[in-house]
C-alpha cells in the first residue's frame, strides 16, 4: 500500500496490530483515522504528542454497528481502510455495509492471522 498523500481508515488502533498498521500508515505519509468503539481511549504505542497533530484523527465506529462504520468511512473520506480480524474482513464487511452505499474507491486491507 502506498499511504503518501492517502487517508487510511484503520479499525482497532488500541490492539497491537492496528496501532502498528497506523504508525505504518502515518510514517508513509498517510493522514490516519483511527476507528474506535470509544474514542477517548488510551492507544498504547502512540503518543499525546502524535494523537494531537493533525496527521491522526479519532472516529467512533464498531464492527458491530453497520451504520457507525459507514458514518466512519464518510465522515473521514478513507481511499483505504485496514482491519485485523479472525474473520475474513471480506466477510464481515460485506455482511455489515451490505445494506449501505460504499465509496468504490475505498480499499480494505487485512491480516488473518493463521490458526
């Protein structure tokens, strides 16, 4: 994934995988919207300092929400968004936004991890 001058949408920043993809994803030059079910949260392995700058933004969304993740994919104007799930991403995101319009232009990248 090339992040230079992207807008990454990443899903679950608190956990390890997903703080790492949006310190990937900041360090290649992407403005980070980090989804959160609650966005007051600590994000361990990122600091007051990199929160407060203007390349990372916070966004309430849950997978478990179909219309949070929607409001999340507009409100940050995401070109791609990363989830970590034991789940194929494929899967769930198809089973949630099915009923809602996504953007064409929206690219989902994912790790599973293998069992």
């Amino acid at each position: 994934m090339t992040a230079s001058k992207q807008t990454v949408l990443v899903f679950g920043p608190t956990g390890a995988v997903g703080c790492a993809a949006a310190i990937e994803a900041h360090r290649r030059g992407a403005h980070v919207w980090l989804a959160m079910r609650d966005t007051s949260k600590k994000i361990d392995g990122l600091s007051e300092s990199d929160l407060e700058s203007e390349r990372f933004s916070r966004v309430q969304a849950d997978l478990d929400k179909p219309d949070t993740l929607k409001r999340a994919i507009q409100l940050s104007g995401a070109t791609s968004a990363f989830v970590y799930t034991i789940l194929g991403v494929k899967t769930i995101c198809t089973a949630l936004l099915m009923p809602y319009e996504v953007p064409a232009s929206l690219t989902l990248h994912s790790h599973r991890p293998t069992v």
